[in-house]
C-alpha cells in the first residue's frame, strides 16, 4: 500500500528551477554561428512545427527532422553536440537546488515537467535536478492531463505547485481546488506575458524569484491556499 504523504510539492524545470530562457539564446547563438540565417529559420520553423503536432518542445527532435531533408551536412551533429553537453547546472536560478533541499525537509519534492522522452530527462540529470529530489521526476506530455496519474504515484494530503506557467497553475487548481497551493515565480517569457497572464485568476504566493521561496514556512505556504 502506497503511504500517504503530508505534502508533495510539484516542481517546473523550465524557467521555474532552469533559465531555459537563456538557453535557448545560447542554441539560437550557437546555430548563427554554424548557419545562414535561412537555414536557422527553416531549424526554428520545423521546430514550431513539431511542437504544435506533439504538444511541447522537442529541440533534439527538430534537429533529426531537418537532417532529413539534407542528410549530408555533417553540422547537424554540432548542433546536437551542444545540446547534449550544455552545462545546465550554470543555469539554474539562484537557490533552486537548496530549496529542493529545504523541500525535502518540509515533504516530498517532485518534478513536473512536460517535454520530451530524451532532452528534458537529460536536463533533469545535468543540472543536478534528479539527484536533488532522490529521482522523482516525472515528465509527461500534457502534465495538466496525467493529474491522476501524479496522485496515484504521489498521494498526499496537500499539494503545491510551483510553475511559472499561469495556464497551468489554473488548470490544476480547477482540479484540485484547495487541496492545492500555487505557487507562481515571474520568471521566463511566459511569466512576463501580461496579456496571458491576466487571463486567469491570482496564483495563491507570487514570488519574483525561485529563491524567494526559501524565505517562506511550509505552513504559511500550505494555508496560502484559497
């Protein structure tokens, strides 16, 4: 029988522990300095092409995508190269790795990603993530659709997420109610997308960064939620 935790807290990876914000700016530099600027457009719009069939970002996926419409231009191996030996732990936000450790003190962390099979569970290992919460990760396509899947791995009493995405904090809390907090660090484009942002209710704790959250009692954090 699965024992039933105190709290569970849901955690992002991107922009919500990792600045993919930056990252992705390292790989647009990364392709200018291998590309044209038409070749660099075509990677980016069979990128947002690949997306939009599978539901979330696929970088590695696009890269294998071009190469088959020019299967003898070797500078696709430099592109995947780099994504592949990326140093992610220089992009994590200031204290998110001691607040995984101050988590594990209050409940149980867990990561809650979207993304893909290969890359973001790449990430999740690279930047010290996966050891940091014991190897609960668990990354979906849509994370808003396997809710029950999350609880039958992870029951608890109470739940927060943290998530610098405000259609996701919204989503979830329309499920789970006051069973859940949310939490919403303003970080990466989405979080700074006002006219996306205005379009669902208040988080329940707002914080400007990652961080800041260390700053905060479990209990004030678990009656937060409204």
């Amino acid at each position: 029988m699965t024992e039933i935790a105190q709290t569970v807290f849901l955690i992002d990876i991107d922009n919500t522990l990792l600045d993919n914000d930056q990252v992705v700016l390292d790989l647009k530099q990364n392709l200018s300095e291998l590309f044209s600027k038409e070749s660099q457009d075509r990677y980016w719009s069979i990128f947002e092409k690949l997306r939009s069939e599978q539901g979330y970002a696929d970088y590695l996926g696009a890269i294998q995508r071009y190469r088959i419409e020019d299967p003898r231009d070797t500078r696709f191996q430099l592109i995947s190269t780099f994504l592949l030996e990326y140093p992610f732990r220089n992009r994590l936000y200031p204290g998110a790795l001691e607040l995984l450790e101050k988590l594990n003190e209050w409940g149980t962390p867990v990561i809650l990603s979207d993304g893909d099979a290969v890359f973001q569970p790449h990430k999740a290992h690279c930047s010290g993530i996966y050891s940091a919460v014991e190897g609960r990760v668990l990354i979906y396509i849509h994370k808003e659709q396997e809710l029950d899947d999350v609880a039958q791995r992870f029951p608890a009493e109470h739940y927060v997420l943290i998530d610098d995405k405000p259609r996701l904090l919204h989503a979830i809390k329309k499920a789970w109610g006051n069973k859940l907090t949310t939490v919403f660090p303003v970080q990466g484009h989405y979080a700074h997308d006002m006219q996306e942002v205005n379009k669902y209710p208040a988080p329940d704790i707002t914080v400007q960064k990652i961080g800041d959250l260390l700053k905060y009692d479990i209990a004030d954090i678990i009656q937060s939620a409204s």
